[in-house]
C-alpha cells in the first residue's frame, strides 16, 4: 500500500484497531476482487516540470480573447477587468465560503451582499434588488413569473428584439404554466431592421412587457411613454440590459419607468469563462419586494444595537411551503456578486462612464468605416451603443472562416429564429479594442469579400 507521510505507522495500526479490523484491504472486501486494482492503460508518469510544460503546450493550442483582435458581443462582452477585481474574489473567506445562513458567523459575506444589492438599486434605478440569481437569461424568466404573480395574468409580450436566448429561457420557465407567450415580428428592409409595434399586442390579459436596452442588435431604443401605456391596459413594464456598462451613458431602466429591471452582470468586471457562470442582477419597485424571487439581505441591529446583516423576506422554497414559494431559485451567484461589487466600487460613475464612452466611440468609427464598404450595410438603426448588425455580401459562415484565417474573433453569426439574417453578422466593440485593431478588421473585411 502507499505511503501516507501524514500518519506514522502507528496511526495506522490506532485507526485500524479503533474500526475492528487489522488491514486496508478489509476495507474493500465488499467491492468485486477483479474490480479492485485494474491495471490502467496509462503512458509512464510525469514529473510536475514535465507535467507543467505538457499542459502549456496543450494550452497554446488554444486561441483566447487575449491572443486576436475580438470583436465578439450577443451577450458576452470582451470589456476590462481591474487585477483587484480577481484578488477580492480569490480571497478565501469569500472565495470558499458557502451559502450563508447563518449570519452569526457569515456577517463579511452578507455585508458584500447588502453593497452589492445597494449598487444594484442605484444601477438599475429602482428601490429593492436581490442578491442576484444565475445569470440575465434566469432574471428575466424570474422576472416575467413574478408579473404574473403581481398581476394575476397570464400572457406576457416579448420585443423581437430581445436576445433569442433569454426569449428561450422565458419559453421553458413559463412552459409548465402553459402561458401564452407572444413576441413582436422584426424584418429586415432596404432600411434596415424594422420592429413591429408592441402595444399592438398588449390586451387586458397581458401580464408583462419585456423589452431589452440596447436591444439585442445594440440599438438604443426611445421608451419614452411606454411604461405609461403598458400600466394603462393594467401590465407590467420589464426592461432587462445585456452589458450593463452601457448604464454609464444611458437612462437607468428605472428612468424609463420600469417596474423590474434585469441585466446580466458579466460585463460588469466578469470573465467571459467560455459563457459562464455569470451574476445575474433584478430589482424592482419597492411595493413589488415581496414578490422579488432570490435572497435579500438586510441591515439590521443586534440587541445591543451594533449594526448587523440577515437574510430577509425569505419566501423561498427552501424557507416556505413549495406552492408558497416566490421562487424555487434558493440560492445566489454571491461569488461573482462579489466581483461585481468589487468592480462597480473600483470604477465609480466616472470610470463606468469611461468605460461606455470608449466602447460606443470606437463602435461609431468602425460603423462609419464598414458602411463604407462595397457591399455592407449598417442594419441596426441609430442611435446604437457598442454593437451593431451588419449585412454582408458573403455567407455569415464563410466570412466569419475567413476572418479567421487572418485572425480576427470577428462577432457572431446572428442567431435570429427567423429567415432573412443568412447574412448578416453581429459586431460589439469595448474599450479594450484599439483603432489599430479596428482598421485591421476593416482591411480584412475587404480582403475577404474581395
């Protein structure tokens, strides 16, 4: 048997005698004798130099953000995140730390939940938020249940210009409920994309209205009036943003009169981890918290009046009778909460004004250099953000190889659920791409439609 250098022979001979038996092997008595040591067809071992110079070479194989010029978006943003962002995530106390149900002993994690939901609030611009949930796509599947339980209604209304995957997620949420689900018709037209009008499909049995900004195409859309019109037939108004780091320019959701707003957290100091896991940020109007699904923590004072953090307003699955429960979602993304708060504290309003001013600047220059181009056309309408839709005169695929091949990460295949975006691709800008970077993508895209 091996060696262990944590126990002396002795200990062994304690331990055994202490569980009644004299050797190890007893302990696998029960486990088939031909199953017990199989002879593995392994190559010889490594040394940890040899072990670690395997492993880089494997890994140079690879091509990361951090190797090509990327131009990649639709719900993943290449934006900069300060070192300090990952050394306050790595700290072990957070880093190691599980759900925090008791608050006697978990009082540094609850109080960085408590910073992060008060960011939120000032981020998205409504009174209450939660602890986050999973990720954009489950805050806006929570946040169309939870109109439905404010409102008492079962149909909810779905901007074509959502992002397709959130759209999905609301489909499977709302499956079981057998809730009529109904999204806007978009179309392409010789001037550009063009999107039904929403309040025709909002009827007195409409629960929510869910709209997205920027919309998945990165335009910036005019709410103006719309809450008012969605809460005159009785509904609710949700506004969810992809890359919150748009927020430093834009109106907040509250601003527009949103009753739950939704964004997804990974832009906001986040690795893109091939897609996750994320943070996913809610809030809403403070008459609405009883219906906020998650955890919330609060701030309160102990008897001796020192001030302390609890879990609150706990009407989870966990804390009530299921067919009670706001949520069977019981837990939070409070790790990547943290880098959340860790980022939006590092940064402050001025450094994520920055932050936007940079990444929609240098969308523009490229917007005007690739409109120029023979045969591509901006199909997004103005004003946009970071990100924009392109019509191309080759196959999205066939472009997108080509690309590769002079190496540019050159956006996305758009993945519209409808005919008529074949050839269309998908650009976002951060302000981690310089104009050396843009003008390299504008050669290579004339080089490859040559």
């Amino acid at each position: 048997m091996p060696t262990f250098t944590q126990l002396t022979p002795q200990d062994r001979e304690h331990m055994l005698r202490t569980i009644g038996i004299e050797r190890i092997d007893q302990l696998f008595e029960h486990v088939p004798a031909d199953a017990r040591y199989p002879v593995l067809d392994l190559p010889p071992a490594l040394s940890e130099l040899e072990a670690s110079r395997h492993l880089a070479e494997l890994a140079a194989q690879n091509v990361s953000v951090k190797d090509w010029p990327c131009f990649i978006g639709g719900g993943a943003y290449n934006h900069y995140a300060p070192s300090t962002v990952g050394h306050i995530m790595g700290q072990p106390q957070f880093y190691t730390a599980y759900t925090p149900y008791q608050p006697e002993v978990s009082q540094g994690t609850l109080q960085a939940s408590f910073e992060f939901q008060s960011l939120v609030c000032e981020l998205l611009g409504l009174g209450v938020a939660n602890d986050s949930v999973y990720d954009g796509a489950s805050a806006v599947g929570e946040a169309v249940l939870m109109a439905q339980r404010v409102t008492r209604r079962e149909r909810v209304v779905l901007a074509g210009s959502v992002h397709p995957h959130w759209r999905a997620v609301v489909q499977t949420y709302v499956a079981a409920r057998e809730v009529d689900v109904v999204t806007s018709r978009l179309t392409i037209h010789d001037t550009g994309l063009q999107e039904q009008r929403l309040l025709e499909l909002v009827d007195d049995d409409t629960a929510a209205v869910v709209v997205q900004q920027p919309d998945v195409f990165g335009h910036v859309r005019d709410l103006n009036g719309l809450a008012e019109a969605i809460h005159e037939r009785g509904a609710l108004l949700i506004v969810g943003v992809a890359d919150a780091t748009s927020l430093g320019l834009l109106k907040s959701p509250g601003d527009w009169g949103a009753d739950i707003a939704t964004a997804e957290g990974q832009s906001l100091g986040l690795p893109l981890q091939f897609g996750g896991p994320w943070a996913g940020l809610m809030a809403c109007k403070a008459e609405y918290v009883r219906q906020l699904p998650g955890r919330i923590s609060g701030q309160t004072s102990d008897h001796d009046g020192r001030r302390g953090y609890v879990l609150t307003l706990q009407a989870r699955e966990q804390h009530i009778r299921r067919e009670k429960a706001t949520s069977n979602i019981c837990t939070s993304q409070t790790l990547l909460a943290i880098g959340v708060t860790a980022y939006l504290a590092l940064m402050g309003p001025t450094g994520l004004r920055d932050v936007a001013r940079q990444s929609h600047a240098k969308a523009a220059y490229a917007a005007e250099r690739i409109a120029a181009l023979p045969g591509f056309k901006l199909l997004t309408p103005r004003p946009f953000y970071n990100e924009f839709l392109v019509d191309t005169p080759l196959p999205t695929a066939e472009l997108r190889q080509r690309l590769v091949e002079r190496q540019i990460l050159a956006g996305v295949p758009f993945f519209y659920d409808q005919a008529g975006f074949e050839r269309t691709l998908l650009l976002a800008f951060t302000e981690q791409n310089t104009r050396a970077e843009i003008d390299l993508l504008i050669q290579a895209l004339v080089e490859a439609t040559a």
